[in-house]
C-alpha cells in the first residue's frame, strides 16, 4: 500500500531575523511534524539563497529566501495488521475512530507494531503521506491510555485542512476525565507554558518557558473522593489535559506518570468523547460524540453507589 504522494518546491521570504531554520519551517509548513522538517533538513533539501543548508540549527536573517524540496513518501514500510477498528463515519476524504485505551497511534522508538497506524494500513485502502510513512493519515493524537475519537484524514488535501482548523482551534476536541478528590470551582480555566521535564524526559512539567497550553475545565459531577470533569483543549500540547490536572493537584484517576496507580484500571480515566470540525471538501460543520468506555462507566457507578450508602 502507497500513502498519497506529493511532489512540490515551496519557497519562503525570512521577515524576522534571529530565527532558527527548524523553528521557521515549522511554522511555515504547518502540516509538517517537527520530524518531518528535520529529515528534510538532514537530507538536505533545503536552501537558503541558493545555499544547501543541512543544520537545522542554522540562524536566519530578514530578507532571507527558503527553498524547501519536498520530496515523495516512499511506499509504506510498516506493516498492516488486521486489528480491529472502532469506525464512527467514514467518507473519501476523512475517517473517524474512537481509539480504545491501551492502543498507540503510531509507531515509535518503543512500539514498532500493534498500533492504530497498522490498523488503517488493514482497512483502508488510501491515508494522506504528510506526516510520512510512519504516521500515514495520523491529523492529531491521543495518549496510548486515552481512548476516544481521532479524525484521519484518506488525502493529503483534507490533511491539510485538517490541520489548518487545529492550528487555528476552530476544530474542537472535548474530554471528560475523572480527578483525585475535587476541585474548588466548578468551572475555570489553566493557562500554563509546558515543556519537556529537565529530571524525567517521559514527563511534561509547568514551567516559565515553553509552548503556550490552554485548557478549559467544567465539573459534571461530584463525589466524595473524585468528580468528573469536562475538559476543552483552546491548544494540543503533548499530555496538556494530564499535566494541567496534576498543576490543579488533582491528577486523573489511574494517571501512573502524573499521579499514582489505580487498581483494576490500566490507564488515566480520559476519554475524547466529542470531535467538532468542518469536513475538508462540504464545508459543513460535523460533531462526533462516543459513550464512555465500561470501565470508565463501571468507575462511575462504584463512586455514584458509594455516596448512596452514605
């Protein structure tokens, strides 16, 4: 199988000096992972003012023009497999999928197999190749222990779309999750800047520099040891609604990185229950919701008889 292959030569004007060239390009080519850039960078298919570059470190000045070759996906080396898949809608262009818990999007350094990635390769005839080989289709993400609704995107025409709605929040993704104890206001908002932790690079922390995160929160439901919480993403910051949960110091229910082990579940209690956007080609307005996993509900229910026997 071939993801969509894409064959172009973009050019830049530098209007700010002072930028470094990875920096650049990823605000440029939107559509582009951080990844991406940096091979085509190592590869060498990039130019400043005529000049092959290959250090993505390199300084820009004003007025500097950028040649970026992007050269084709090669044909798909990851493998499909017949896993099976959850599918909410599916068109030409687009497919949704509520992803279970415990399954990884893509494959990485960790996990070369089993993911959703090798999934689509199974069951879907065409991905976009934006993102490459190893993220075929791949618009935006969930936690491997986060279940819930992924929009993938069949063209590289509704890739970029897609992804043009997410960098401009007009496509809305809507969580709910369940908190350690209870929150002091039944509505706010946490605006933080995120960033690799400096002691453990598995986590992300809070710290006076990074990448902008804002996260909107709402209580559905208290308990007595936790509530339910609504959660909007206004930025898709990697572990933003994990990390902001923790900042509130009410981590989520079964949270092993940012807050403890719970018994009996395998992963956070968070699901990605509502998906908003503008389908790429109608331009109408589409919402998907999916109910919350059993033992998602099953959590619930055990809390919900507990405060009945008080």
């Amino acid at each position: 199988m071939e993801i969509e292959k894409k064959v172009s030569i973009k050019n830049f004007t530098v209007n700010e000096k002072g930028k470094r060239l990875d920096i650049f390009l990823l605000s440029s080519l939107f559509d582009f992972s951080r990844s991406h850039i940096k091979k085509i960078i190592d590869d060498g298919n990039v130019k400043v003012n005529g000049k092959q570059i290959s250090k993505a470190g390199t300084i820009l000045k004003e007025g500097d023009v950028v040649e970026v070759d992007v050269q084709q996906p090669k044909e798909i080396s990851t493998k499909a497999e017949n896993i099976p898949l959850d599918i909410i809608y599916e068109d030409d262009d687009i497919l949704v999928v509520n992803k279970p818990q415990g399954l990884v999007v893509h494959p990485c350094v960790s996990t070369k197999d089993g993911t959703l990635v090798n999934a689509l390769l199974f069951h879907i005839k065409n991905l976009s190749g934006i993102n490459g080989e190893l993220r075929p289709g791949i618009v935006h993400r969930l936690d491997k222990d986060t279940s819930g609704l992924l929009v993938v995107a069949k063209n590289d025409f509704s890739h970029r779309n897609l992804a043009e709605q997410i960098k401009e929040k007009s496509a809305r993704r809507e969580y709910l999750a369940v908190l350690e104890g209870n929150l002091p206001d039944n509505c706010g908002k946490v605006e933080t800047y995120l960033k690799r932790d400096n002691k453990d690079r598995k986590k992300i922390s809070v710290q006076s520099e990074g990448r902008l995160a804002i996260t909107k929160y709402e209580v559905v439901k208290r308990y007595e040891k936790c509530c339910l919480v609504h959660f909007s993403l206004q930025t898709g910051r990697t572990h933003q609604i994990r990390v902001h949960a923790k900042f509130l110091h009410h981590p989520i229910i079964g949270d092993k990185l940012y807050g403890h082990e719970e018994k009996g579940l395998n992963g956070q209690l968070l699901h990605a229950f509502r998906l908003t956007f503008v389908h790429p080609r109608t331009q109408k307005s589409m919402t998907f919701e999916c109910q919350l996993p059993n033992y998602f509900q099953d959590y619930l229910k055990k809390q919900k008889e507990i405060c009945e026997e008080e």
